[in-house]
C-alpha cells in the first residue's frame, strides 16, 4: 500500500512508477529496472556516439576493395583464399546494401568455404554479416546458428551476441537472451542504450512471469509490527485504528466497571480491536470473520478491518470483496466506506490500474469531502502519476482540514521539490529546500519530515547535513528500519565507506527481519562488489517478503540480472566493475 512503503517518489525520465524501478547505489534518481548493469556511473550520454544506432548493416566495405575485382575476373585466380573470401564478402555488402538478401547469403556462404579455417577473426566476421541477412529474413533459428559459430571463434563479438540475443527474444528464449544481452552491456562498459533496453525489457518480461506464479502460491505473510504501526499511522480518519472506546470495552471488562453489556455474547470485532491494541496482529483476521459470519453489530468495521489485515498480508484477492462490500453499504459509517476507497484506490496503483485507482479517490472526496485522509494519500497518488501540480493542490486541501498534519506539509514539500529538481530550476529548488527548513522547526517530532529533507539534500550533495537528518530521524523512530538504510546507502554515496554502509543495513534487518528494503539493499550492493552468489540469496529473501506481485516482479528482474552475470563470468570471464 502506499501509505506504508518506503518514501515515495514520484516518476523518473523514463516514466516508471516507483516499484518498477531498481536501485542504483550511488545515485540519488532512480532509474529503469536496467540500471542494475550501471556500476560505471561517471561517464556522459555524450559518448554514446553511433552506438545508439540499430545495428542492421553487415561488416565490411559495402562495395569490393579497389583493386578487387568481381569473381568472374580470371585475375581472383592468382588471389590468395582469404583473398577471395574477402571480395565475395564485399560482393555480399553490396547485395545486403541493394536490400536483395538472398544473393548477399549466397555470396557469404561463398566467403566462408572459401576462408581458411585458422584465420578465425575473419571466418566470425563472414557468420555475423550472414546472421544479419538472416534477419532482415526474419529466419531466427539461422541467425542463431550463424551468431553461436561467430562467438565461438571470437567470444567477444558484440555484434554476433547481441543480434542472437535480439534472435533469441524472438524466439522466447528470454533467459538465454538476458545472458547474451548482459554479455554485451558488460563489453560495451553499459554505454549502448539500445543493448540496456533490451535488457531491461526482458528482466521486466522474466520479473513478471515469474512473479505471476510465485505471488499467488504464496505463503501469507504478516509485516512487522514497525511496519503495521507505519502504515496506520498514516490515516488519521481511520476508525478501525482507533483504540477501543468506553462503549466498545470487551463484555469482561465493563463487567468490572460495573456497566450493563451493551453487546451481548462475545463480539469478533472487539477481540480483534483488543488483539490489535496488543499487537498481537495474527489473531486479527479469525476474529473479524467470526464477526461477520455471525451478522454481528460490527460486520461493517469487521469487513473493512479483515481487509486492511488481507493487504497487509498481500493478499488483495481476497482484500476486494471485503472492501466492495464496505463501499456499497449504504448504511454503514461514511468514514468506513471512505477509508476503503482510500484502500481500494492504492491497492488497485500497485496493480497498475491507475484510471479505478483515481475513481476511487475521487469517489472518497465526493462521499466524505472533509476527510483529510483522502486528500492525504490522493496527493500520493498523484506524485506516483508524475501530476505534482494537482499533488500538491490536495496536500494543500489536506491541510487546510487538518493544520496539524506534519505529513502532509512534508510530502507537499518533497513534492515541489522533486518538480523543480526535474525540472532544473534551481531557484524553485532553494524554495522547496527552504520549505523543508520550515516544516522541521514547526514539527520537530515529525521524522518523515527529516527523511524527506534527507533525500532532497542527498540529491543536492549536502551529505553532512543529510546525515544529520536521518540522525534526527532515528532518534525519533529508532526502531525504523528504512531510515538505517537510507544511512547506510548516504554513507556509501558521501564516503565510499562500505564498511559502515553494510553495518547499518545490517542493523536495520536486526530491527525489522522482515525489512524487504533491506535485502534488496544488500543484494544491490553485494551485485556491485561482486559477490554475486549472496546479492542473489538476498535478492531471495526480498522475494519472500514483497508486499505486492509488482514489487516481488521487480525483485525478480535484480535476481535474474545477478544470476545472468554469474552465468557471463562462468562463459566469458567477463565481470562489470565492482565497487
């Protein structure tokens, strides 16, 4: 659910949301799936030079060398073999050239009967230009075959492996066109957009497909109590959350203020409520459905609570019917159906349904248009849609209903922020950055708002004073795990200190064992020092725990990259930079 992730943020220049996109150690903006492969951080888009071209042209002169001649000449006769494999290769360019294929494989085939087999270099080049006339025949399988030839005498061809990758994704042979394709990217030092692309696009196909089976079979998983608190924290018109009131005690309880029962036998919903003041969450679920299957007082609470407790879990197939049910009671507390269209509208976003996500929310503001808490998390909504105009018009909204609320100060400042950062202007980025300064002085209990500020002063490189605010942070909630690893990732990015960045995500997965963020984190990390075999086994425990089928799907796609390069520097030797 939004309101109980890691921070959010909004799109970045490739128009993705938030839990589609990897992260990438040193940089403050996160970027596409594929920038997994980005260890080499400094270089320019500027040298990217001819290489973000498409690669359909064969090697070679297109038209035979001066002084070559066509094969019909009697002088070819007095040219050596690779003489003459050269110049019916030329002979193919021209073809290729002319756009008639089938004469251009004619003549390489030619030029690799005719080749020595000990000049390798040469034979490769002769197998890549036919592979590309191949293509232009869309005859997959022979590219393949005349790439693996071209690799196998010369295993560092970048044209050979990435035109068998681009084969072999047709094909749907998604896992050994990830290997090939990370082969290149790794050989080309990640400068070729159009390799990366396709890498990304298929760790995203790999991610999905995987992340559709592992997500339904899945064990339900209670979060951690850290996180449980976060996320209803974050409403402040929530009902359910609220602690039990005089008229809602259990029946044993008023007996011993001496007050008549005014629920008779024993409620579900009341047990529910009591187990959660004692957060003793994993009781929640079995009793709210005691309560409704009895028809009891509290069906409606009990619905929407059963539902919250669902999401929590991850569990939003059996979430919805609970939440429709609380939506179209028509006699039930404006403030329940309100809340569960807040919680409709976000689950449906981590399903990528952002137009039902919208209705919903615009639906709560008709229904319950004081409700600050919808404009709280509409706001959030609309950062994640990359509309931080009208972000910013419900943060606003919110706190006109609700003065008080430090959070919704703090994300209309990250808000403003992120817009003006994107959109290079640095005198609105002071004004954002000054923002800040105000929300902290007039909240100073508010930790969400130091995290904030600590992620724009991040991107501004003010690395002490950021570490000075997530210093404030958990001071203030010690026992949030997020904002250790946001530490542990500053101290990296300001120090290069490894030891302490790995420390301090080490001590967030001693708080919260259950810190999805934290594994992902580490198998990050480790991916870049090159410790491959552990990035994959903490990419693993992420996967376990993930909130959502997107979330695990992005999880996935970091485990595939890791394992794609173990399997490149088993084949090639080759390995990326390591931190």
């Amino acid at each position: 659910m939004m309101a109980a992730s890691k921070p959010v943020e909004p799109q970045s220049g490739s128009g993705l949301p938030r839990w589609q996109l990897a992260l990438l150690v040193g940089t403050p903006i996160v970027l596409g799936v594929g920038a997994v492969y980005l260890w080499n951080r400094s270089r320019s888009k500027g040298k990217l030079g001819k290489k973000n071209g498409e690669r359909k042209t064969p090697e070679g002169s297109a038209s035979p060398v001066q002084g070559q001649h066509e094969a019909t000449n009697p002088e070819l006769e007095n040219m050596s073999p690779l003489d003459r494999a050269q110049s019916a290769k030329n002979k193919g360019n021209k073809y290729f050239k002319a756009g008639k294929y089938e004469h251009a494989i004619k003549c390489y085939t030619e030029a690799i009967s005719l080749c020595p087999k000990e000049q390798k270099t040469d034979l490769s080049t002769f197998y890549q230009n036919r592979a590309a006339a191949y293509e232009q025949q869309m005859k997959w399988t022979e590219v393949i075959q005349d790439c693996s030839q071209a690799v196998e005498m010369n295993p560092c061809y970048v044209k050979a492996l990435f035109r068998r990758a681009k084969a072999l994704e047709k094909l749907d042979k998604k896992r050994e066109c990830l290997e090939d394709v990370t082969a290149v990217c790794i050989l080309e030092v990640f400068q070729n957009q159009q390799s990366m692309l396709l890498a990304d696009k298929v760790l995203k196909q790999l991610g999905k497909e995987k992340a559709k089976d592992k997500y339904k079979n899945r064990e339900p998983l209670m979060p951690s109590p850290q996180f449980i608190k976060s996320y209803f924290s974050s409403f402040t018109d929530d009902i359910i959350s609220q602690p039990l009131q005089k008229g809602e005690k259990k029946d044993e309880d008023k007996d011993k203020e001496g007050e008549a029962s005014e629920v008779t036998g024993s409620s579900g919903y009341l047990k529910a409520k009591q187990y959660m003041e004692e957060e003793n969450y994993d009781k929640i679920i079995s009793e709210c459905t005691k309560e409704i299957e009895s028809g009891g007082r509290y069906t409606a609470e009990a619905l929407l609570l059963r539902a919250t407790f669902y999401l929590l879990i991850g569990n939003a197939t059996a979430a919805q019917p609970d939440l429709d049910r609380v939506i179209n009671m028509e006699n039930a507390s404006v403030k329940l159906r309100a809340n569960a269209l807040i919680k409709r509208g976000s689950m449906y976003m981590q399903q990528q349904q952002a137009h039902h996500s919208t209705q919903d929310f615009n639906m709560a503001a008709e229904i319950d248009p004081r409700n600050a808490d919808v404009y709280h998390h509409r706001g959030q909504l609309k950062i994640l849609l990359d509309q931080v105009e009208e972000a910013v018009g419900d943060f606003d909204e919110c706190i006109k209903l609700r003065p008080d609320s430090a959070l919704a100060q703090a994300q209309k400042c990250f808000a403003l922020y992120r817009q003006a950062y994107t959109g290079n202007n640095p005198s609105q980025v002071q004004k954002a950055m000054d923002g800040f300064e105000d929300v902290i002085r007039r909240f100073p209990k508010c930790a969400e708002g130091y995290a904030l500020y600590a992620q724009a002063l991040t991107d501004q490189q003010q690395f002490g004073k950021a570490d000075e605010m997530y210093d404030k942070c958990i001071e203030l909630e010690p026992d949030n795990a997020t904002t250790y690893v946001h530490k542990g990732l500053l101290q990296l990015q300001w120090k290069q200190d490894l030891e302490m960045g790995l420390e301090l995500i080490s001590k967030a997965i001693e708080i919260d064992n259950k810190c999805d963020f934290a594994y992902e984190t580490m198998g990050t990390i480790e991916v870049q020092r090159g410790n491959l075999d552990k990035a994959i086994d903490m990419f693993n425990k992420a996967i376990n725990l993930a909130k959502s089928e997107m979330e695990m799907a992005h999880l996935y796609s970091l485990c595939d990259a890791a394992y794609a390069q173990t399997e490149v520097a088993k084949k090639y030797g080759l390995k990326p930079p390591t931190l």
